[in-house]
C-alpha cells in the first residue's frame, strides 16, 4: 500500500483502484506526481515534471537551477518561497518574518491509523488493511517540523491526508493559515462540483468549468452551512455520474472552511482545502504542535456515483461510530411540524397512540418542552422540563410512550442562549461575545461561548442530568443559527470545544442515538458524522424539494445518514400537496420518519403509512447499507432516478420519480448498472424476469405520464 523508492525518491501510495504518487527533489522539496489511476511505476520524477522552468519565475534556491518552485507541482506549499501561487500554510515568527525554508527530513510508515488529537476522522479497526505514512518537512531556520500525514485505506479505496505543525524553537509562531492538503494536479480540463443552497434548499448540485485564477467555495458562518458544503469534486467535461474520471475532496470539520481550485497559466491545477484563514489565528508556544483536520480523497473511474460509493462506505462505516452505526433504526413520529410549540402530555400520548397503530418505533418529543418555552424567544439554556405542559414531567411522558411500545426521543439546542432565561441571567458573559461588544440576535437567540471550559462543562452537565432523569433513546441536536460578530480566531476555538462537548455526551451515553441538525442540514458534515450518525437533512420536509436535497446530498453522504420525514399536505415550507405514496418513496430511501399530527389522519392514511412502513422495513438494508447509482438527475431534467444494489449483487431496487409530466411524453428507459450480466433477475412477487445484460445494455422502461409519480422496482437474482 505504501511504497518508496529509495532510487529515484519516489512514494507510492497505493489503493485497490488508485494510485497517490510523490517525489523528492532534489532531497529537498516534496513534489505531487499522480492522483488517479493506478500507475506501478515512474522512471524519474523528471517523467513527470518536464515544464520546471519559464521566464519571469525565479530559480528555488532550494533546487538546482533546472527548476521554478512556482511551476512545478508541490504536495505542500508554505508561504515564503518562489512559489507565488495560493500558499497552504502561512507563519509568523517571533521576529516579525514569514519566509520559511521547509525541508525534506524524511519518513515513517506505521500500521493503522494513529487518531487525529480532539478533532473528528475516519479510523480503521483490527483486520482493516489500512497504513499511514508520516512525512516531516523540516524549517531549521526558524525551529518548525511539519508532519504530513497520509492514511491508505486499501479496501475503501480512499486516502485521508492531516497535517501537523511542531514548534521546536524557542519563540512562540502564530498560525495565519494551515491548510489541510494541496495537490497541484496537472493538465487536465476539469469542471467542479459543489453542493450549494440556502436554509431549506439545502445541498444543490452546481456544476461549474474551471476558470484561470481562483474557483472556491468557503464557509464564514461558524458552521460548515446550508450554503456551501465543506465538499467538492472535480470531473472531466465528459464523466457521467456512471463513467469518466472524478475525484473528491472532502473535508472533516464543521466550522469556517475554505477550499478550491486555482488554475495558472500553464493549465496546472491547484487544488487545496482547510480551516478558512480570514478568521483564523493560532499562538503556537514554544514545544507545542497543532493537528488541522483531515481530508478525504477518494478517485473514481466510475464516474461521480463511483466517487461517491467510495464516500459512502468509509463515512458508513469508518467515520460513524458507536452501536448505532450497523444498526437498523427505528421509524419515528416527530411532532414539530405537528404542533410546533403548542402542546401538552396529553396531545402527544395521544400522537403516540395512533403512532402505534401505524407501527412506529419511537416518539421524538421536538422544541418546546423546557423552561417556559412557548414560542421561540425564551429560554434556551434552560434545560428544565416545563411541569405546566408536560405534568408528569419527562419521566412520567416517557414511561407512558415505552407504555404504548414505543421508544422516546428528545430535542436539545445546547449550544444556544436566549436572553430570557435563568442561564442567561446568572451567566450573561457566557454569551458569545461577551465584553463590549452586544451580540446581533438570530431567531432571538446567541450562541453560548464554547470555546471556554466552564460553559463546556455546564453544557455536559446539564444534557447528561436530563438523560439520566428518564429514559430518553434518541437526541435530537439542533443549533439554529449562524455565528456573527465573533473575536478573530474565535470560532476555531469553538468548534473545538464543541468537539469536545460532543465526544463527552456521547460517550456517556453510548446507547443514546444522536440525530445532529443545524436549521436541518446546516452542519451536514463529516465533522458531525463522527459523532451523531445521521442529520436531519433540511428543515424543508416537502417531497419534490426533497428529491434535489437529498439527491445532492448524496454526492458526498449515504442515504443512511439523512433523516427523511413524511409531512402533512399542503406542505409547510412549500404549500405544495404531493400524494402520499410519492412522500413515502422519497422519505423511506433515508431514515424514514414522520413528522405530523397522527391524530389528524384519515383512515385511509393511516393504512397507507402502515403499508409504507412494511415496504421500509424490508428495503432499508438495501438503501442504507447497497451501492448507489444515481441513474437520472432532478437537476438535469424532470424524471429521478436511483439504482441500489446489494454488495453481492443479488438484489437491486430502482427508484423511479417523476416530478412533473409533460402531456403525452415517451416512456423513458433506463439503463441498470453493476449487475450480473449473466444472471437472471425478477421482478419481485412478479412472473416478469430480465437479464442482467438486458437490463445493463436494454433497460427498464418507466412511464412518466403523471405528476408526482413514484415507483420502485425490486429485483432479485433467482
Ligand atoms: C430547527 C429544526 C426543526 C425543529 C426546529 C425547532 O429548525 O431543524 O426540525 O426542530 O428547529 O425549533
């Protein structure tokens, strides 16, 4: 997996599908050869880098004078060298300089994967086929070690990249910028792929060409964002979500990030991702090191869906953690969009009556239940039940829902205060800022000063006690706004306590499941991920919104991590009304949920959601745990459609979604991918059998002819 050769100074990382190829030269700067396919063996670095010299560039001093640091392709570029173009890391020393002189000082393979300190990242376990080569660029000039780290998931097909800086000097550095990986890819004519929106338009595919200078997306909210996913790829002009070349970039935080392309002159590609560095600042003293998060890399020649099932499996099983993350899950019953903040313990026993006769699993008890939280400009902070609302308090509701046979779910907004709670009035410099500066409210709320230890531990605390005081399986996370007017360098600060925060209660409490959400998917990341196994995806719940989020979304995330909830109609975000069925194909490819008043169900809805639920239970190990194939795209036409096959590819399910009809259209045939072609497949509890290869080669034939259509085809191999 990890290979050097000592001869030409060349390091192979190799997966099952790709190649990671470095050099040295010159014994002195790390260069980026390859990041694609797999390729045994260079001759010489020389192969690669042929175009090492033009005018107006001056020759490194560091290399001999055949080479232009600014044109060749680094694997990692401080700032303070030739090389003019975006630096990756930016130092200010004691003396006021920023020229380093990083070195090449050499390497170490270890087995496994050592743990990234405090910070979020994949991991592997005993029997994985997984290494990590650790290489040290050296700054004696001003006492600095830098360690790049690569971790080699062999089986996954992925390679993770950090970084780490060391300060061996006497003197304090401050860190302006670090980011988490550069490679100068070469030559190639690439489009980017971004998953962009806003607050319920969550994750929309864009698609973009690559312009000469900077192409990037950035995160300035103290989250990852509803607007810009902490995300890209990049593509050739020809790859197909099923063929061609695409590579992904995806990074492991939740808070500002920056990453993009920058395209020169001579066609080379800088690609580069890490914490964003317009508000970052970090003291480094004398004898400490600092980790920035991890990045992972995953190539495919299979097109973006190929990418993606790379993403998919790792983030599944290699970055989610915890009992739940081979778990089936159960279905839930929300009742936000059921009663918002009207309700008592009455009203919701009685949502969870019905919700047994449709044969749910758990009751998710939303926003409202705490404090004196009637409407939204109270008491968050307060983590006290309400005894007017709920009078047998949430001991007394939880055991009536496990009465009924049903687990019991909690919401929670820790990070947040409302100047109208006992927290606040007892702490009111717990608020982020504190000091002279007055925060601009959001939704009427702040946010709580992470960064600092006692308001961590309150924090910890206060969670903990109310999960001890009843039995509470299921937390729902949320954190409802964006961060603004905070000190410079301060939301690095406070992610990090965040992480610690989340590391804390969830390993408390290990059989508690923890659902994140930020307004929905404002904090859908892999950050997240490594502590809460799945995400309400977006605060919009209406099911043609939902095809593009979730079909965006998947891009980088399983189907497994995204809560999916059947809503009332007319929609509440959209004023749309979309039958039942449709609701409920889209809904049940993720963690599948309702989210209404029960008790306002017709009969006929009712028998239709137990159908529903049937239908969910015997799909959702294909959904969540098979191989995506994104067949039909909502963002390139009218008609959606999704292909899952099992790993032994003895079942596939077909997904087929119409959005709008055109009067009168043509029956649309889709090509199936990844089957047995020599096998023999059936349409379940049907007498119509197809062959592997009629079904890769022909296609299934869908009939679009109706708004709001929805069908899903299961095939078995006999
Ligand atoms: C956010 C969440 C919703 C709901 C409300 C409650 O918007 O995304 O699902 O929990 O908060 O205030």
């Amino acid at each position: 997996m990890i290979k050097f050769d000592q001869k030409n100074s060349i390091f192979y990382l190799t997966t099952k599908n790709t190649s990671y190829i470095m050099g040295v030269l010159n014994d002195t700067v790390l260069t980026h050869l390859h990041w694609g396919g797999k390729i045994a063996h260079i001759d010489s670095i020389e192969t690669v880098i042929t175009d090492a010299k033009r005018g107006m560039c001056a020759a490194s001093k560091r290399l001999d004078l055949g080479y232009c640091e600014d044109v060749i392709p680094l694997e990692y570029s401080p700032y303070g060298t030739t090389d003019l173009r975006e630096p990756s890391l930016v130092l200010r020393y004691a003396d006021k300089s920023a020229v380093g002189d990083f070195r090449y000082a050499g390497y170490e393979i270890v087995e496994g994967k050592p743990a990234l300190c405090g910070l979020p990242s994949t991991y592997c376990e005993a029997g994985d086929s997984v290494s990590t080569l650790i290489i040290k660029l050296e700054d004696k000039l001003n006492g600095i070690n830098l360690y790049l780290s690569y971790s080699v998931f062999d089986e996954y097909d992925a390679i993770t990249r950090s970084v780490r800086l060391e300060n061996v000097s006497d003197a304090p550095v401050e860190i302006d910028r670090i980011f988490s990986a550069n490679i100068d890819m070469r030559c190639l004519d690439f489009e980017i792929i971004t998953l962009e929106g806003a607050w319920c338009r969550d994750r929309f595919v864009h698609k973009n060409s690559l312009l000469n200078g900077n192409v990037s997306i950035s995160s300035m909210r103290g989250v990852s964002g509803h607007n810009r996913n902490p995300f890209f790829a990049l593509a050739d002009k020809n790859t197909t979500e099923t063929q061609g070349e695409a590579y992904g970039v995806s990074f492991v935080y939740s808070g500002n990030f920056e990453g993009g392309v920058q395209k020169d002159a001579f066609n080379s590609n800088r690609v580069y991702i890490g914490i964003n560095s317009t508000d970052f600042s970090e003291v480094l003293n004398a004898g400490e090191s600092f980790t920035a998060p991890e990045v992972v890399l995953a190539y495919s020649d299979e097109g973006l869906s190929g990418m993606s099932r790379i993403y998919h499996k790792l983030y599944r099983e290699r970055l989610c953690r915890g009992i739940f993350r081979d778990k089936e899950r159960d279905v839930l019953i929300n009742n936000w969009e059921g009663t918002y903040f009207n309700f008592d313990d009455e009203k919701i026993v009685n949502i969870a009556k019905v919700a047994k006769e449709m044969n749910l699993d758990l009751l998710v008890l939303d926003d409202g239940w705490f404090g004196v939280r009637d409407h939204d400009r109270c008491s968050l902070g307060d983590w006290v039940v309400n005894l007017n609302k709920l009078k047998g308090g949430l001991d007394g509701l939880a055991k009536s829902i496990n009465d009924l046979g049903l687990r019991f779910g909690l919401w929670f907004e820790p990070e947040m205060i409302s100047e109208d709670s006992d927290l606040f009035r007892a702490h009111p410099d717990w608020r982020m800022p504190s000091g002279k500066v007055t925060p601009s409210p959001s939704r009427w709320q702040y946010i709580l000063d992470l960064s600092r230890k006692e308001v961590q531990d309150y924090v910890i605390e206060s969670v903990c006690a109310v999960l001890a005081s009843a039995n509470i399986e299921y937390v729902k996370w949320d954190f409802n706004r964006n961060m603004a007017e905070i000190p410079y360098g301060g939301t690095y600060k406070y992610i990090v306590g965040l992480y610690r925060v989340m590391e804390e209660i969830t390993s408390r409490n290990p059989n508690v499941l923890f659902e994140s959400c930020a307004s929905g998917g404002g904090r859908f990341d892999p950050g997240m991920l490594h502590y809460m196994p799945q995400v309400w995806t977006s605060d919009c719940s209406d099911a043609l919104e939902r095809l593009s989020i979730q079909y965006g979304t998947s891009m980088c995330y399983p189907y497994s991590t995204m809560g999916a909830h059947i809503s009332a109609v007319p929609n509440h975000q959209t004023r749309r009304t979309t039958p039942f069925g449709f609701r409920a194909d889209v809904a049940m490819v993720g963690q599948f949920g309702f989210e209404l008043d029960t008790t306002k169900m017709t009969e006929e809805e009712l028998q239709l959601s137990r159908d529903a639920v049937a239908k969910y239970k015997k799909l959702r190990e294909i959904f969540h745990t098979g191989d995506l194939y994104r067949l039909k795209s909502p963002f390139e036409g009218n008609t959606v459609a999704l292909e899952f096959l099992s790993q032994d590819k003895n079942k596939c399910v077909v997904c087929y979604y119409v959005e709008r009809c055109h009067c009168n259209d043509a029956c649309e045939l889709i090509k199936l991918h990844g089957l047995d072609a020599n096998g023999v497949y059936r349409v379940e509890d049907t007498d119509k059998v197809y062959g592997g290869d009629f079904l890769m080669k022909y296609g299934l034939d869908f009939d679009p002819n109706m708004d709001y259509k929805s069908e899903i085809v299961v095939l078995i191999k006999e």
